[in-house]
C-alpha cells in the first residue's frame, strides 16, 4: 500500500527564518495520525505547507501519488484534502448553513442534500443551531462547524489544526468521538496537529512528536503515550 500523504524532508521558510527542518511524515489510507508539539514547534507550518502556502523550500508532499509541492492551494484543495484551520475560520455573520454550504465543492453538488444530513447526524448541535449566525456558536460548536464544513468536501485526507484549543474536556471528547466515528465506519483519514498530546495520542493510530520544526520521535499512539520522554514533555501536569 502506498501512502496517501507523504512529506519527505521538507524544509519550509519564513523570510530567512526555517520553520521546518527537514520534516519526514506518512499518512497510511485509514489512519488518524498526530503531530504533537509545542506553542511554535512548527505544527501549522506543516498544515499549510501541505496545503502550499507557504509552499515547502525543498523537499517534497506527496498526496495520492502526486508530487504537490508546487501546486497552488486552489487545486490542492480539488484534490480533495481539506482542512480546519487554527483558529477554525468560519464565517461569523453566515449561519451555520450557509457556512456549510460554503464548504461544499461544485463537483459535488449532487450529494448536498444527503452529505448536509450526514453532518447533522454527526454533529445534532449544528443542526439545532443551522439558522443561527456562525460568530454566536460556542467555542465546541465553531468547531464542529469547521471540521463540518471541511467534510463538505467529501475529502480523501482531513487535517485538523489543534481542534481542542480553548474547549473543555468534555467538549473536546465529544468532537473526537466524532472523528473516530467517521475513521471507522468511513474510512475517513485524518492528520491533526495538537498540542493536546494526551487527547491527540489517545484517538489516533500512530503519532509524531515535532521540538523546532524537527521531528524527534515517532510511534504507535499508545507507544508515544506511554514514553516517559513524552509523558515528561507533554502529559505530566498537562491537560487530561
Ligand atoms: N507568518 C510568519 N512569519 C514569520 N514567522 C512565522 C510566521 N508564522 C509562524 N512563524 C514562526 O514559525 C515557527 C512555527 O510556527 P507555527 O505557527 O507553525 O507553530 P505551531 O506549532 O503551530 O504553534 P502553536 O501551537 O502556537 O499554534 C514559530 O517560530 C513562529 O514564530
Ligand atoms: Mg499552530
């Protein structure tokens, strides 16, 4: 089997300044895989450079086959990996509908009515809320919209970009449920970036750990759970 995301030593700048040195990752068909790392490590450097912006100075992405790199974030985006940013992004003032709806890709317009549904089933919160303006949703419902609105894309690869940031516990168990869900019953593969390194290692299959744009370690998500380097690190202390 042949990786569906592939980032091989790639090396990404901001002006003069490297955010990425030399970044190896592999996302297998089905995997829910993190990177966790700390406040600036590099971890939405990497989601962006996959998505090309910034694009990586050297080394290489490959999704599905296809050499990336170079591809502008327009038709990186066609190629069905869709992300929910730091941050979340929606659009405050559309309502969670029209938020979805925005989310969704001409190519499949034929599919809006059931995917639409099947969000909702994901998430019955968007539901209740779909008339209301996106900016007056909770912290936990802005992100359930944003991975909703990435879904509408029917893509191959979600990337999720510290989706617990600023939820509670129990907000955070709900939307990770979420994820595992689609992971098993469709198959859906994931890459997250996290701080959260107890939650993030929990959901998923196999994990990196990212120090300065460099990854230092890499394993199983119970293996990485369970080393004393990154207990020390990222869970002692930390949030559980
Ligand atoms: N637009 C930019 N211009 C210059 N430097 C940047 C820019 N964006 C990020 N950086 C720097 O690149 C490094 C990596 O930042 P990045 O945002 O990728 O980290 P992160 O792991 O996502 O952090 P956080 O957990 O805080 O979101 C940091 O040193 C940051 O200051
Ligand atoms: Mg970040």
């Amino acid at each position: 089997m042949s990786p569906l995301l592939h980032v091989k030593n790639v090396e990404t700048y901001y002006g003069n300044i490297r955010a990425l040195g030399g970044v190896d990752v592999m996302v297998e068909p089905g995997e829910i895989v993190c990177m966790i790392g700390a406040n600036g490590a590099g971890k939405s450097t990497l989601m962006m450079t996959i998505c090309g912006s910034p694009q990586a100075r050297t080394g290489s992405v490959i999704f599905d086959g296809q050499d990336i790199t170079r591809m502008p974030t327009h038709e990186i985006a066609r190629l069905r990996i869709a992300q929910s940013p730091e941050g979340r992004r929606i659009f405050p003032r559309m309502t969670v509908y029209e938020n979805l709806q925005m989310g969704a890709s001409l190519d499949n317009l034929k599919y809006f009515n059931e995917d639409i549904e099947k969000i909702f089933t994901l998430f019955p919160r968007l539901k209740e809320r779909q008339s209301q303006r996106g900016g007056t949703l909770s912290g936990g419902e802005q992100q359930m919209l944003s991975i909703g609105r990435a879904l509408m894309a029917r893509p191959k690869l979600l990337l999720l970009d510290e989706p617990s940031l600023g939820l509670a516990p129990l907000i955070v168990k709900g939307i990770f449920a979420a994820i595992k869900k689609l992971n098993e019953e469709e198959g859906l593969t994931v890459f997250l970036v996290e701080q959260n390194a107890f939650a993030a290692l929990k959901l998923s299959h196999r994990g990196y750990v990212m120090v300065n744009g460099q990854v230092t370690m890499s394993g199983g998500g119970r293996e990485l759970l369970a080393n004393p380097e990154v207990r020390a690190a990222y869970l002692e202390g930390g949030h559980h």
